[in-house]
C-alpha cells in the first residue's frame, strides 16, 4: 500500500476511534445525566412536566448524535487533508529517494536529490549525495586506471609484435629478438608487480613491522645499494651521517622508499650531477632530504608526479625501467607508516625530495 494511504488510513482510524468513543460516552455517560435531570425537573413541575419528558430526553439524544455524526466526516476531510499536508513532504522524499537510489544504480553517478530544508529528511538528502559523489570518484578512477593500464601495456606488446614478425620474417637476428622479448616481458612483469602493490597500498593492506630503526642503518642500505649506480653514472653521492636520530618505522619498507627517492635523484640527475642525502629532526619527525641538482620540476609536475603513472617525460622514465607508480607508491607507504613524501622544486636547479617519519626517542642518543 502506498505511503500516503498509509498514513491517511492512521490519521483515518484515530479520528474514527475518537468518534465512536466521543459516541460511547454520550449513550452512557451524557443520557443517564439528561435522564436524572429531566426527572428531577419533573417532580418540580409535577404532571405537566411529563408530557415534557420524553421530547426532552429524546431531543437532546437526537442533537447530541446528530452532532457527532455531522462531525464524524468533517473529521475525515480534515484528517485528509492533514495526512497531505504532514506526509506531503515524506512522501516526496521518499520518492526522490527512490528515484536517485534507482539512477544510481543504473550507474548514473551524477544523480542529485535536493538539499532543501533544515531536518532530518534534508540530512537523508545530504548524505546520498555525498555517497553518489564518491561513487562518481570511485569509477572515474577506475574507468582512468584501465586507460592508462590499458596504454602502459600497449608500448610492450607492439614491441613484442614487432620482433615476432621480425622473427617469421627473418630480418631481425635470433638473439636481437630474444633480448628485446625479454626486456619487454620484464617491463610488463615489472608493471603488473607494481600495479599490484600500488592497490594494495592505497587499499592499507601492506603489513608493517614497525619497529625504532636509527636513520644512519636506513642510509648505509641506501649506500650499499647505490654507491657502485653513482659512480657508473658519474654522479656524486654524498650521505650525511646521522648518528643521534632513531625513527619508528617498518625498516624494510622506509628502506624501499628511500631508495626509491636516491634512485630517482640517480636516475634523473645528468652525469657530473650530485645527490645529497641528509636528516634533521623536525619536531616530533625525523626528516630525510634527498637532493639534487638535476632538471628540476615546474609547479604544475610537482603537483602531479605522485600521481599513478604521471610521468614528465614518460619515453625516458621507461628507457631507465621505470613505470611511473615509484613515487605512488612511496608516498603511500610513507603515510601508513605515519609520515610523508614531498618535494619542492626549481625548474632547471634541482629538486629535494623529503621522507617525514615519526621520531623514536628511545632510540636516539
Ligand atoms: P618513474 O618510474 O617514472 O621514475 P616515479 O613515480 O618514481 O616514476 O616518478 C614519477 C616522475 O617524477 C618521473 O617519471 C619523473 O618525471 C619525475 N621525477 C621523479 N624524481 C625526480 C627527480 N629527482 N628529478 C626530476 N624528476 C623526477
């Protein structure tokens, strides 16, 4: 049954039981008072009262009934009228409810109710808008993952095209091919591991062991790792030591996000060039600077590299092996460790990237 019948047929029924109550007590409560009166009006006027009598009784029952009964659908009307009037605006929302509820799930994301009002039905409104706006984020970036997924895969598989015809066309050499399908199956290993492990970031579901780790074993693994890269590449590393600061942190992956900013500096830096690595304690955090003296990055990148697969020059990010979620990723596990990445920037003078941890000082000396 609808709504508003609903809600008539309730207003409908008090007004019925008040009626037939209002009915009741007028048989048994205000004839027995007529009929004591007139007979004691009666005995005052003797026998010509009698003849008074039963009109008397008989009148005022009449009046008293008909009274009620004209009552009884005037009644009605009104509560007709006032069911309207009080479900009205229910009856509405519950309707534009239901309509948006049905467009939205006919995947029609930018349906809107109307935020008129101040109760709680204004609130109801409020709040599945802000749910059909996140819906509306949610598949926008679903729909921009695929893309970009979808044209990451593409550049290796017209490469692996490529060297199969070469193949069956014996132009290209055996072991040209074989290299070239190698490097490319690895470019496509390497971005399905790190779309992976970019969802599982952004979704919280990395375990961390945290633990109090002194920044100066973060940079000698920094050091281990890229000491032999600088000096091929002819650029010099030079890693502050940091011997008082300790850090609460996974120490596995501060590592890999340190490693991903001094690889970084590494990779974008030209030969000739300098990293320099260096922490400080800032408050209730440890920072770790990472700085170069490469190209640099304009405002407008700066706000956009730790965005998936954002890259400034994507052919030479995927010539030095990289997939453009590097620093997604760093920043992601910065967070859920309960710090940050940031960069600030001079086009053409370099850039420094800093990881924010928070500072453990059970550790520091
Ligand atoms: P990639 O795998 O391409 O390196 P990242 O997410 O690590 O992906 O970096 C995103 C982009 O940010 C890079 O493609 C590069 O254009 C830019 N970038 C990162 N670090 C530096 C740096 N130190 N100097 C200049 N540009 C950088």
């Amino acid at each position: 049954m609808k709504l508003f019948w609903r809600l008539f047929l309730s207003y409908a029924l008090v007004t019925v039981l008040t009626v037939v109550a209002l009915l009741l007590l007028t048989e048994v409560f205000a004839s027995s008072f007529i009929r004591q009166h007139v007979e004691q009006m009666v005995q005052v006027m003797g026998p010509a009262g009698r003849s008074l009598q039963v009109d008397l009784t008989q009148g005022m029952r009449t009046t008293l009934t008909g009274a009620l009964l004209i009552a009884a659908p005037v009644a009605l009307l009104v509560a007709f009228f006032a069911a309207s009037v009080a479900s009205g605006r229910v009856v509405r929302a519950v309707r534009q409810l239901s309509e948006g509820s049905r467009a939205v799930a006919n995947g029609e994301y930018r349906s809107r109710l109307p935020e008129q009002g101040q109760d709680e039905l204004t609130d109801l409104a409020r709040n599945f808008n802000r749910m059909a706006a996140s819906l509306a984020a949610v598949e926008a970036s679903r729909t921009e993952l695929i893309n970009t997924v979808a044209h990451e895969l593409r550049t290796p598989i017209t490469a692996l095209r490529g060297y199969a015809e070469g193949l069956s066309d014996g132009v290209l050499p055996q072991e040209t091919a074989a290299r070239g399908v190698l490097r490319e199956s690895q470019a496509m290993e390497r971005l399905v591991g790190d779309l992976s492990l970019v969802s599982r970031v952004e979704a919280g579901a990395v375990p961390l062991q945290v633990q109090g780790v002194t920044v100066q074993a973060l940079l000698s693994a920094v050091e281990e790792r890229f000491a032999l890269l600088a000096v091929n590449r002819k650029i010099r590393l030079d890693l502050r030591p940091a011997p008082r600061l300790a850090v609460h942190t996974d120490p596995e992956r501060a590592a890999q996000v340190l490693a991903n900013l001094v690889g970084n500096a590494l990779k974008y830096t030209p030969a000739g060039g300098q990293v320099q690595v260096w922490a400080e304690r800032l408050d209730r955090h440890v920072c770790v600077h990472v700085q170069d003296n490469g190209p640099g990055l304009s405002e407008e990148d700066q706000g956009r590299i730790f965005e998936r697969f954002y890259r400034v020059d994507p052919s030479r990010s995927r010539m030095a092996g990289g997939s453009g979620v590097g620093l997604t990723v760093a920043r992601g596990l910065a967070r859920a460790m309960g710090g940050d990445v940031k960069v600030h920037s001079l086009l053409g003078q370099g850039s420094t990237f800093s990881l924010t941890l928070p500072h453990n000082p059970a550790s520091s000396a």
